[in-house]
C-alpha cells in the first residue's frame, strides 16, 4: 500500500480505438487488478456498457466535458476518492486507466499528477498511450491541435486500422509522426491487440523530455477548445430496424461526412437477444453484434453524435423512422434531402 499506484492514460482522436484497447486489456492475462476512469465529451456515454464484464470492476464515468479542461477537477476527485477506499479495503486495484475523450489534449492531464499533491503522493504516470487511425490521422493532424498534442505527449503511438491504408499512405503517415515525436515508439494496433507487456507498468513517462516539449507543463497548461466541436445524444425506447439505421446514416455522411467526426451507439434492434453496436467515424461506419440484453434490462437505444454544425433535428427526426416498421426507404432519403437542402444544423 505503500507504493505509488502506476496510472495508464490512452489518449488519441475520436474514433482512433481507445475503447477497444482498453476492453482488450480489461479480457487480457496480466494479473492486474485495473480501475478504469473514463471521459466522455457528450453528456452521456455507452462504453460503460461495452467494457464491463464482471461485478468486480472499478468502471468510474466523467461525461459532459473535456477531461483536460471543464472536468479535471472531478479527475482529483474521483483518484482521491479511489485511494479512500482502497485503502479503507473496500475496493482493491493495483493499476489505474484513465481513457480520455478524443477531444482532450493530453498535457493538463499528465499534469494533474505532477502540480497536484494530493494526486502525486499516491499516484504515478506509468505511460501515455496515443491511439493513431491510420485512415484519418493525416487530416486530423492538419486540422486539430489536440491530435498533433496527443502525438506529441505519447510515450506509445499505437496504429489502429492500418489495413485501409497503402504501404505508402502509412509510410507517410509514420514519418509524420515521427517528425513530431521520434521519442514514442510505434507499433501496429489490430482490433485493439497489442503485447501487454509493451503498454503496462513500462514506466515510459519521461517528465524532461515533456518539458522540452512543453516548457510551461509544470506552470499553468490550462487548454479550451475553440473549433466549435459540440455533441448531442439520441435516445429511442422503441426498437429499432438495423438495416434502416444503416441506409440512413450511410446517405446522411454522404452529404454531412466532414461535419460528422464521430458518431456511435448501442441499439435496441427488433427482434434481436442482444444488442448492436455501431461505430462511425467520419464517412467509414459499421455495426456488430454486441452483449445480449440481461432479463429485465430497460432496452433503449442510445448514440453519440460529435461534430461540428451537426444537423441535429434531421438526424433526430430521420432517426425516429428508424423504428421498425415505421417508415419506407424512400421517406429516409428525402428526410436526408431536405435536410441538405434546407443547410439544417443544430
């Protein structure tokens, strides 16, 4: 009890596979006992219910805002609180992961645990994980600070979806990283697999190299983010047609793709013992199935929409006529349609 507890940020842009990462170290053989703290930008999150597989995990949400700016002060709350009870023996851990969202620059994070005593005297940053989309990495790092900061605090770059990329689009992709930080290594991320011996308790996190980085890291690092990202969240209780979901939200990114930047949700689908899990980011998406619904467990669907000018009451209302049985194909697409020729954004 006396030694410092070892902490695991994952960090990358929406969408990247943090997520699956942490799901795949959570099923992985390593012994640990892990508490994970997760950041959600929107006001609600589902990877609560995608990640937990038994009652025995220690699963803490921070929702509605950025874990490095609106909601860092419920991060020193939440670590004090988990110390509390752990060394009251209520709960037991030996490692913590903190998942941020893909919006969150990892710097006032990293910084809790260095300018905050009551952080520092239990905890130790064990490493930063950067997840990189390979797909989308380039135009994320022209158009977003958090991404290039995310590559540049990483002590891991971990390649996700390096299967839709050439050879040479991911060659130069890893020269752009790189350039950014040659300190990091780098390895390939299939479906979230990657040796665990190479991202736990690897004590990666170097506090020089930061500060030449960033020379004010030990100061004041406050972030706030200005490219009018905003998010909502969707909920239907009345089942829904999967197919439907699909043909709509594949015509929506046709038209709203660059506005949409991440999008995802667990479904309640007809007919179906388990719920559907669907992932999208940009104008690639897809769904699968997920856990089945436990015996009187509420079934709702809920998705996750970040963007920016999000045409929300379109998506609401195209949405709605997802439900099974209520509306044909051709009334979909024209819900698409006058939503793009109206230019409507929430």
């Amino acid at each position: 009890m006396t030694e410092l507890i070892p902490v695991t940020i994952i960090t990358g842009f929406l969408g990247s596979g943090k997520t699956t990462l942490l799901k795949r170290i959570l099923q992985g053989d390593h012994g640990l006992r892990i508490a994970v703290i997760e950041n959600e930008f929107a006001a609600e999150s589902i990877d609560h219910g995608l990640l937990v597989q038994d009652s025995d995990e220690q699963i803490v949400e921070m929702n509605n805002g950025c874990i490095c700016c609106s909601v860092r002060g419920d991060l020193i709350r939440i670590l004090g609180q988990l110390h509390a009870k752990r060394a009251a023996g209520s709960i037991v851990f030996d490692h913590v992961i903190i998942e941020t969202t893909g919006l969150a620059a990892p710097g006032p994070v990293a910084q809790t645990f260095f300018a905050e005593p009551s952080v520092s005297e239990f905890y130790m940053l064990d490493a930063i994980l950067t997840v990189v989309d390979a797909r989308h990495a380039q135009q994320q790092l022209t158009l977003h600070q958090e991404a290039q900061e995310q590559v540049g605090f990483a002590d891991r770059l971990l390649l996700s979806k390096t299967d839709l990329v050439s050879k040479q689009e991911l060659a130069a992709l890893r020269q752009r990283l790189a350039a950014i930080n040659g300190r990091a290594g780098m390895q390939k991320l299939s479906f979230g697999n990657v040796p665990l011996r190479d991202i736990l308790n690897i004590r990666g996190f170097n506090l020089n190299a930061i500060i030449e980085l960033e020379p004010a890291f030990l100061g004041e690092l406050g972030h706030r983010h200005g490219d009018g990202v905003q998010s909502f969240v969707y909920h239907q209780a009345q089942p829904l047609d999967l197919l439907q979901v699909e043909n709509f939200l594949d015509a929506v990114v046709q038209l709203f793709g660059t506005q949409l930047m991440r999008y995802k949700g667990i479904l309640h689908v007809a007919d179906m013992p388990c719920r559907a899990v669907f992932q999208g980011v940009h104008m690639l998406m897809g769904s699968e199935l997920g856990a089945p619904w436990r015996e009187g467990e509420n079934r709702v669907s809920t998705m996750i929409f970040i963007g920016r000018d999000l045409p929300q009451d379109m998506l609401i209302r195209g949405l709605d006529r997802c439900v099974a049985g209520a509306a044909s194909p051709a009334s979909l697409m024209a819900e698409v349609m006058d939503g793009a020729a109206s230019g409507v954004a929430a």
